[in-house]
C-alpha cells in the first residue's frame, strides 16, 4: 500500500506573476516546461497570493492559516521578531502532516519564516538567520536560507551543517537547486528514505529583485530590446505613481530591468525542465503531484509601481498549476482560491483529507479535480500588513467581477480603491464613489469578512 502513495514536489518561485506563464500569451516570456505542466494538468486561472509577500505567503501555505491567525503579516526580520512575526514552532504545518504519515520531506531554497534575534527600531534590522533543526517541522532533507537576494553567489544551509556551516556554491541559486534536486531524486547519498514517498518544497528565489542578476544564456532572447519594447500591458506607466497611497516606487529608477525579469522567468522554467526531465528518467513522473506557485506577482510598471503587496492584479494574482495525470484531467479551473486552501486541498488529493489539522483556516476542495459539485468561494480576501510593521495596512477582497480595497494610514484616513475588473480587466479605473450603492455593499462585505476571521481592522 505504501508504494501507491504519490509524491509531492511543490515549487514556488518568488515574485511570478501570473502574466509569466508563456502559455497565456501576456509576458513575452519562454516558458515551454510550465506550460506543458499546465497542458497535462489543472490550471487555476484565478489563484491569488492573499497577503502578496514573501513570509506571509509561506506562513498560510505551509499552515493553511491566514495571516491573522499565523501573526506572519509582515516579511520577516529582526526588528519584527519581538512582535511575534515569524512562523511558531508550534504550528502544524504541511510538512509535519506528511512526515507523520509516511512521507520523506524536504526542503530547498528561500524559507523566509524565522526571526532574526531582535533589534530596536532604530538599529539596522537583520533579515537572514538560521534555522536550527527544531525548527525546520519534519523536514529531514534541509538545503535552504532564510532569505537574501545573492542569485549568482548564493549560499546555504544543509541538513546536518551548524550556523557557521554555510555551503557557498558559484552558481546561479536556480540552477544550483535543481542540481541539488536531481541529486536527491537519485539518492545515491540516502538524502530520502528510499522505502517512503518524498514530500520535496522548492522556493526558487528568481524571478524576485535584483533583477540584473540571470545568466548571460537566458539574456540573449531580448538582445537588442528596451523595456518599452517588452511591457505591454496598457496599464504600464513609465513614471512613478505617487497618487496611490501604497504601493513600491522605483519605476523610474529599475523598470529598464524588465528584460532582465522576463530572462530570469525563462531560467526558472529551464531549471524546472531539467528537474522534471530527472523525474521522468527516474521512473518518477507518473506518481508525482507536482504544483507550480508562486508567493506574490510584480507590478514591473503597471499601475507606475514595482514589485508587490498590493491588490493589483500584476501582484496578486499568482501562478497555480497541479499537475497529476495519474488521478487528474486536465482543465482550466476559475474557483476562487486562496493560499491557506492549498494545503488542505492537496492533502485530500494525497488521500489524506481525515490528517487535515482542525487549526487550518483554508478549505479542501479537492472535488474540483474531479469535476464534483463544490461550494465555491465567493470572495478572496487582500491582506496588507498590519500597523505595528508598517505605515499603514490595507484589506480588501476580490470577487468574479470586483477587486475593491481600503488602505488606512496610521492617523486612521482611509482611502477607498474599487476596480470592475469583468469591465475593466487592467484596473485602469477606480470607480470608488461613482455609485453609492456598489460602494456601502463592499464596504458591508468586507466588514462582514474580517469579522469571520476574527480580525479586528
């Protein structure tokens, strides 16, 4: 019976948007592996990354809890950690669940969940740390960093390797992993229980900033373009926006970089081929659950912002493709996920829907693969930051037709942003106050919302 259990790879590139995968003809990306995943698999068009951030993405897919209930709201660092911000050692998490039923579980890549021994305010704040083994919950193969931006000069931490035990590869971190994957699919060092299933998790850290930092190889393919020539969503703006009252500036300083970023996407996929291609050889493939996600998008412009933590849907809305041929049909799927229903929903595709822990805040709908009637969500919710990490936070939701958000300042102003995405799909129009029913309704919804969830906003 134990030899029937499928495997997982979960992998997760850090600022994907949805507009990058190659087969939906948006990015002028090459993407060839993903979109034969998607191809043989379900695509998840609507997918979101509710709090669209590093660390809190990882707390709800690793927990399948919101952020309010995790208390990751924030990215974490050292001047965060005394406020709780940091994923606690006693969450039951993804990868305990697996591990307590049979599963091998491993980790490479960005962690991004620990928190740096605390610093004051106005001490320079600490973002990387290690992850002693207590912490790492049930993973025992461990090649991983808690965050830092060195795409071609990484380094990490290994399974049975101490703080001061770095590995320092010259390599770009990508490529670097997915050698270390094809390793661990062999097993030639017993780096997996070769009598149990593996449970493997890949954070890829390209496409995330600094941009400029991607093989030569795969900048060859925009040789001879500008970002003018790349960027064609018409909502781009080639200046910065100050009117929205949140949002990343830098347009102007780093959106030339856009050929850099679609260069780094082409990369991951060539890394992932390579992975799946190891899988095939290994007589793997067929019994494999792969996942493909991302932890929030990039704006790269739209809107005349960079990067995340906003509504938008160049930021929130995410890659999500499952990939099962074995059990699963391919589709496209237009439920309205959020990111703590991962955890349960592939926990019910892995046959273990009675493991899921009563804590999860997310839903199984494991149904939607095989064409089950579900009770499909109405609403996701947009989650960002809370006050003591930042100037200011925002909620919001987004339904099939709507994306509405409100962002409060600390001296308790609020400013209101509603986008009739069915109409105006590139939310070039904030519609907020034209009609004063539409807007007291989403006003009702959204209160009505956080109050399910306990949040005090």
């Amino acid at each position: 019976m134990e030899k029937t259990k499928p495997n997982l790879l979960f992998i997760f590139a850090d600022q994907y948007r949805q507009a990058s995968l190659g087969f939906l003809k948006e990015d002028p990306v090459h993407t060839p592996n993903l979109d034969q995943l998607a191809k043989e698999g379900v695509f998840f068009s609507e997918a979101v990354a509710n709090n669209p951030l590093c660390s809190p993405y990882r707390a709800m897919l690793m927990t399948g809890r919101y952020p309010i209930s995790t208390g990751v709201v924030e990215n974490c660092n050292s001047q965060r950690t005394a406020l709780g911000n940091f994923l606690k050692k006693d969450e039951i998490c993804f990868s305990d669940v697996l591990v307590e039923n049979g599963y091998s579980a491993g980790y490479v890549g960005k962690w991004h969940l620990d928190g740096p021994e605390p610093t004051p305010p106005d001490v320079k704040r600490v973002w990387d740390t290690w992850c002693p083994p207590d912490r790492r919950h049930g993973f025992s193969f461990w090649y991983a960093y808690g965050t830092h931006n060195r795409h071609n000069s990484p380094y990490y931490w290994t399974t049975n390797g101490g703080e001061n035990d770095k590995v320092y590869p010259k390599q770009w971190s990508a490529e670097h992993e997915a050698d270390v994957i094809v390793d661990y699919l062999k097993n030639e060092e017993n780096q997996r229980k070769a009598e149990e299933p593996f449970a493997l998790f890949w954070s890829i850290n390209p496409p995330h900033t600094p941009f400029k930092q991607v093989p030569e190889r795969y900048r060859k393919r925009y040789e001879g373009m500008t970002h003018k020539d790349v960027l064609n969503r018409p909502n781009v703006q080639f200046n910065d926006n100050y009117d929205l009252k949140r949002g990343d500036h830098g347009v102007e300083k780093r959106l030339d970089q856009a050929t850099d970023y679609f260069a780094s996407v082409n990369g991951v996929d060539d890394q992932i081929g390579r992975v799946i291609a190891k899988l095939k050889e290994a007589g793997l493939y067929e019994n494999t659950i792969i996942v493909f996600s991302a932890d929030h998008g990039e704006m790269l412009g739209s809107q005349g912002l960079m990067h995340k933590n906003v509504w938008f849907n160049e930021a929130y809305k995410i890659p999500l493709i499952v990939h099962y041929p074995k059990k699963v049909k391919p589709k496209k799927d237009d439920i309205l996920l959020s990111v703590p229903d991962y955890m349960p929903t592939i926990l019910g595709l892995m046959g273990l829907e009675d493991k899921i822990p009563n804590a999860v805040d997310g839903k199984n709908f494991v149904d939607v693969f095989f064409d089950k009637p579900v009770n499909r969500p109405e609403k996701q919710l947009y989650f960002g930051g809370k006050s003591f990490a930042s100037n200011g936070d925002a909620r919001g939701f987004r339904t099939k037709d709507y994306t509405y958000a409100v962002v409060k300042h600390e001296n308790g102003e609020k400013f209101h942003y509603l986008y009739h995405d069915a109409e105006d799909p590139y939310q070039m129009k904030n519609i907020w106050g034209e009609n004063p029913t539409l807007d007291n309704k989403m006003k009702t919804e959204l209160a009505e919302l956080l109050t399910s969830m306990n949040d005090s906003w």
